[in-house]
C-alpha cells in the first residue's frame, strides 16, 4: 500500500516545464528544484549541471537530501518546483539512457529469485509488455554478472548471497540497461573490500568509455581518489566542481557542521532574547 | 460416519450436485494460489483481508436493490457485482485516509476492515425486515455454505477464476518487477500504480467468487496459506506458483470433499484447515527451508566440525610428537589429545564414540588411543585442507569473503588447481616437501575457534 497512492499524482510538473537554458549535451541539469515531505524541504533550490564523463561523488551529512536528489531525477517522488534536464529533456523521455541503482537495503532479499533473474529486469524495459527473458537476454544478464566478477553466483537464490554481492548483483542489472547516466545510492555502503574494489574499477571502465556516473557517497576519505567531480549537499549545494578544487576545509565545514552551528547557535540567542 | 462407497462417490466426483461444488472450490484454490503469490510477495495480506470484509455492505445493498426491483434478490451475479462495488469502495477508503492523513497503513486497514464490516453486518439485520422478500441465507457469505450452488453459478466462479489466473501468469513479469522493487520499477517507467490496482483487482475477483464457499472471514487464508506454503518448497518464482496453485487446488479439492461428506462441518473451515494443514507438513519438511531439514542440516555441520577438530587434533599431536619430514601414524595418550583443545570431557567422549563408529580409531592400550589406517588418511587431508584455507585466508584476503564455503570437502573444487598449488608453494618453507603442509601458525594448545 505505501506505494500505491503517490502515484496517483504524477510526479513532477513535466508538463510546461521550460528546459530551454539547458545545454543540450548536460547528462544532468538540475534548475531551482525544491522537494518537501510533509511540507518540510528536504532539497531547497536545487541548482546543479553535470558535465558529461564525469564520475561524479555525491557527499553530505545524514538527511542532507542525496537520495532524495537521486530519486528527483528520476521522477520518483514529487518536487515542489524546478526542472531537470537529462540531456537536455525531461526523463520521462529519456528513461533508456538512465540506469538506476538504488539502496540495496530498499527491497527484501529474500525473495523467490536468483541473481541472474534480478540481473534480467535490467532489459524489461527492451522487452515490453508481457514478453518473456530471452536466451539472449539471459546470456547479457550473465555477461554483466561476470563484469561484477560474480558470474559463477548467477544461479544463487540472492538471499544467500552477501551484502557485497547483492550490491554487485545490483550494478550488473544497471549494466544491463545499457545506459549513458547511472545514478546509483550508496553502492559502497556496507560491502566489503573485494567489492568495493570492483565498483571502483566498473567506475572507471564506465567513465573510459564516457558513461556519467553519479554516486552517493559516505566516505571522504576515498572520495578524492574515486571521484573525479564532487557535489557537496546540505539541503542546498554548497560547491559542486573538479574533486581537487572542490575538497576544501572550508566547503567541507560548510556542509558537514560550520554553518548548520551557527545557525544553531543564532536560534539559541534568539530563544534567549524572547525568554 | 460415511462408508467408503460415499467417500469414493464424492471425491471421484460421481455426484452431480457435490460435482459442481468440488469443482468450484478446486478451481477457485488454483486462482487462490496463483494470485495469493503476488497478495505475498507484494507484503498487501492484510489489505486483502480487509479488502474481503469489506465486502460484506455490498452484498446487503445489493439483495435490497433487486428486492426493490421486483426480484427474489437472491441471484449472484448481482450479489457478487455489489460485493465487489463495496470491496473497491474499501479499498478506495484505505487509499483516501493514507493519502490525506498521516496515519499508517495498519491504521487505515484496521479502520476499513472493521468499519465496513460493521456497516454490513447492520444492513443484513435491516434488509431481513423488507417486505416480500426473505433475506435469510445471506449471512452464508460471512462463513460460506456451499450447499446452495447451482449450475449457473459455477459457470461464473469458472470463467473468473479461469481469467484471474491466466492475467495472473500473463502479466507475470510485471508483477514480479513490482513486488521485488517498486521504485526500479516506476523508474524504468512502468505503470506500478496500475499494476498495483490490476493485482488488487484480481485479488477482489477471487474473494468475491469464495464468498459463497468459503465466505469473506476465511477467504484470505485461502488466498495466503497456499502460497506460503508452496514458498518453503522452493526458491523460484514460477515454480512456487505452481506449487501454491497446487495446494490451493488440492485444499479446496478435499475441503469441499470432506464437506460435502460431512453435512455438518462448513465448505471453508475445512478448505483452510486442509490448505493449513498442507502449510504446516510443509513448514516442517520442505527440504530447502522446513524446520527440521534445516535442524537435520545444523546438527550434520557441528558433527562434521567435531569430527575435523578430532581428527586435526590427532594429526597435529602425531606431528609434535615425530622429528623428521614424513608423519607416520602412531598411538597417542588420551590426555595429550584432551589437552590439545578446550574441549569437555563428555563431549569428547561422544566425539570418540562417533570416531569408533565410524572407524577411524582402532583398539589401542588403555588411556592410549590410535588411528586407523582410514582415519589417518582422514586426519591428513583434514588438516591439509584447513592449512590451505588458513594460508589462503591470510594471502588473499580481500577476495577470500566471496568463496565462504569453507565447510567444502576439497579445497581444489573451490579454488580451483591452480590457486591450490601457488598455496602450496606458500606453505612450502624451506622447501620442506611433506605431503601435509607445516600450520602458518603454532599449533600446540592451541584453544582458537575455526
């Protein structure tokens, strides 16, 4: 039941959206979006363009509206107000050159299927209504998994699977899709280190052949060496840009603590002041 | 009690009139199954479950709109159409109070189901009392009575049941998307709100056509328990379909059987305890997820575990105890192997005992003990094997975590032969060449868990 009602209203005002500023070749062109849950924003005048081949980190506290971001772009949850751009039109357009990999916490993995079949729902899409996995379908599903390194687990129901390996069986069924921007959610979160190894090097394979690739990230300490553009998010963007330029003590106190305490600190005095 | 002429007249279906009630409730199973599936997977039972009661007012209005046109108000076409026109109402409130509260979904589930139920139960006391009609036999739709079926009726139940489950594996795919990850699935663009009300409409279509033999109380267990059930059998889709098809069937089958045998006992009391009852043999002994196979599976692992710290244990104290590169086989003391691990003295009794059954000790002086010559053998590749994962845990560990089966017999069919060899090379210090490899570790006393 708790999907079912959002999408009585379509998600977004894609109609009469104006998307004439936006350059033509931007994988990504985010203009003054807003998202609100229960009338509280979440993302508060949105304004990001991302360049095309970039891999491209996405970091910000808890709550500081990544996922939110991700889900946005791809029309999933309802905005207040903005456009996005993918390629310079509005996604419901331009679904094919999109692969979205979300938390791989957001289904349940004990669900009667194997990783080759999850892999397979990357082509529903090029199969349409009612059309079965074809033989060949399910030799690319496999080819993906081997990309993952985890082609001899296609078989495997995924619920015996590790939490590595259901985060890799995710980023083959987006290598499925075959897409030009892939926005993945906290694929690093909780996997191990051979996993985290493959994600970074299928990172660098997609940007070689001059896929974008926007990731939600939680760990500055590898995030300059992943990522070679980064999107600093606390509600607002606070900096967007080339990771070296971009990775600043001052951008970072600005996202992670440094403003969010002052204001703190001004609504404090002000409490003090009315008392 | 009925004699078996009876018993093998009603489930050979020889009988006319239990023919067509037998028939109904096994059709009506199999759609049950199929759809009950997808009510699981897409975690909506209890939205089913309010769905059907809330059919109940649907029915009342229904019988007093055709008594209001001059009918009996008993034909149910037009009882099954108002009791879906009510569930969909119910559904549409369960949608309405989400949207515009903030209340949780049990919330507005728990209101529907009970409100309309209510709602029902107090129309059917006020259509009792409308002139020229009698309305009694309408509250069979709360428990199910099968008795009043006729020829036109299982017509209908046939047809709905038969278009239920053909959409049902129609559109299989899609709804497999769905209820694995709906957001994916919106993302790639397809319809998840209408998929949502095609499943929800298909749910509605086999609680309505059970509201006769089964009633609208038990209906959803019909449309669960099938389902659950045939989940423990397997860990694919399709065949977990099937099989829940088959218990659906089978239930309503030897439910109406059994019924129509016994006059006193009600259709859908026994059809769910029969589908509950395949439920719980399957609970216990499916093999890939029952409760005792899976026991039988943990208890075969530890002794396989005590077996291998034995017989290590052994070879270990053989090998201390030896200078020299081979390691032959000797008598060793029984204190110097309880030393060796911290293990109590009933268990390694037992552990003896298992090892004797199983000949892998020979008789030997007292306090003494000696392996046999298969036990020996045993006892080397054991502890080969556990060097060879230890080195290869230690060498390579960033992709050791992708090959946990480390309870496998041999180590060549994980690691394949090559892998093996460069371990070997490891092991080899000083170019000792033993057929068992020195440990990585020491190995005197030693008290860790592997």
């Amino acid at each position: 039941m708790s999907q079912l009602f959002k999408r009585l209203s379509p998600a977004g005002d894609a109609a009469g959206e104006d998307l004439s500023f936006h350059p033509e070749d931007a994988p990504l062109a985010i203009h003054d979006l807003t998202v609100a849950y229960h009338r509280k924003p979440v993302l508060w005048d949105v304004d990001l363009d991302i360049p095309d081949g970039k891999l491209v980190g996405v970091v910000g506290p808890n709550g500081a509206g990544k996922s939110t971001l991700i889900k946005a772009c791809l029309d999933l949850i309802p905005r207040a107000s903005g456009e996005i751009g993918i390629y310079g039109k509005p996604y419901k357009e331009q679904r094919h050159l999109v692969a979205y990999v979300p938390q791989r916490e957001s289904v349940d993995w004990d669900f009667p299927v194997s990783a080759l079949d999850v892999v397979a729902m990357g082509a529903y899409r090029r199969l349409g209504w009612f059309r079965r996995v074809t033989k060949q379908e399910s030799e690319n599903a496999r080819e993906c998994l081997d990309q993952v390194g985890i082609a001899h687990l296609a078989d495997r129901q995924i619920s015996q699977l590790s939490g590595g390996q259901q985060q890799r069986v995710f980023l083959a069924r987006a290598l499925m899709q075959d897409a030009e921007l892939y926005l993945m959610d906290e694929p690093f979160a909780a996997v191990d280190a051979a996993t985290e190894e493959a994600i970074v090097s299928l990172l660098r394979t997609l940007s070689e052949k001059g896929k974008t690739c926007l990731v939600v990230h939680h760990d500055l300490a590898t995030v300059t060496t992943y990522f070679n553009w980064l999107v600093l998010l606390n509600m607002r963007i606070v900096a967007s840009g080339p990771s070296e330029t971009t990775f600043t003590r001052e951008n970072l106190q600005k996202t992670y603590g440094g403003k969010l305490s002052l204001l703190e600190k001004a609504a404090e005095a002000l409490r003090h002041t009315v008392e | 009690m009925p004699d078996w002429e009876d018993i093998i007249e009603v489930v050979l279906l020889q009988n006319y009139n239990t023919r067509l009630v037998v028939l109904s409730t096994t059709l009506l199973g199999i759609a049950a199954g199929l759809i009950g599936s997808f009510l699981l997977l897409r975690k909506r039972s209890l939205m089913g479950d309010a769905l059907s009661h809330a059919t109940l007012p649907g029915v009342a209005i229904a019988f007093a709109v055709m008594v209001s046109l001059g009918g009996t108000g008993k034909a149910l076409p037009g009882l099954l159409l108002g009791a879906t026109l009510s569930g969909v109402a119910g559904l549409f409130t369960m949608l309405l109070i989400r949207n515009t509260t903030r209340l949780r979904d049990d919330v507005a589930m728990g209101f529907v189901l009970s409100v309309f139920f209510g709602i029902g139960v107090a129309s059917l006391q006020m259509v009792q009392s409308l002139p020229g009609a009698s309305a009694a036999g309408l509250e069979s739709f709360i428990y199910g009575k099968t008795a009043s079926m006729v020829q036109s009726d299982f017509h209908l139940i046939a047809v709905v049941a038969g278009v239920a489950s053909l959409i049902s594996i129609l559109f299989l795919k899609e709804f497999l998307l769905l209820c694995f990850d709906d957001a994916y699935a919106s993302a790639q663009g397809w319809p998840t709100f209408f998929l949502d009300v095609l499943l929800l409409g298909l749910v509605t279509a086999v609680t309505v056509i059970g509201l006769q033999a089964v009633g609208l109380i038990l209906i959803i267990a019909f449309l669960i328990t099938p389902a659950t059930a045939a989940r423990f059998w397997t860990q694919r889709l399709l065949p977990m379909m099937l099989l829940s098809a088959g218990i659906g069937g089978i239930s309503g089958w030897l439910g109406a059987s059994i019924s129509a045998l016994t006059p006193d006992l009600p259709a859908g009391a026994v059809i769910v305890l029969v589908a509950a009852a395949l439920f719980l043999l399957s609970m216990l002994f499916a093999p890939p997820r029952g409760v005792i196979p899976r026991l039988m599976r943990q208890y075969r692992l530890r002794r396989k575990v005590d077996r291998q710290h034995f017989l290590r244990a052994a070879y270990e104290i053989l090998e201390d105890s030896q200078s020299g590169d081979v390691v032959s086989n000797s008598p060793f003391s029984f204190a110097h192997l309880r030393a060796k691990r911290t293990w109590s003295l009933r268990k390694l009794r037992h552990i003896l005992k298992i090892a004797k059954r199983e000949d892998h000790l020979e008789a030997a002086d007292p306090g003494m003990l000696r392996l046999s010559e298969a036990g020996y053998g045993e006892a080397a590749r054991v502890t080969r094997n556990h060097r060879l994962w230890e080195t290869y845990l230690i060498h390579y560990a960033d992709i050791a975590p992708s090959h946990v089966d480390r309870d496998a017999d041999l180590v060549e069919h994980i690691l394949g032969p090559e892998l093996v060899h460069e371990l070997e090379d490891f092991l080899k210090q000083d170019s000792i060449s033993t057929p068992v490899p020195p440990s990585p570790h020491p190995t005197s006393n030693e008290n860790s868990p592997s």
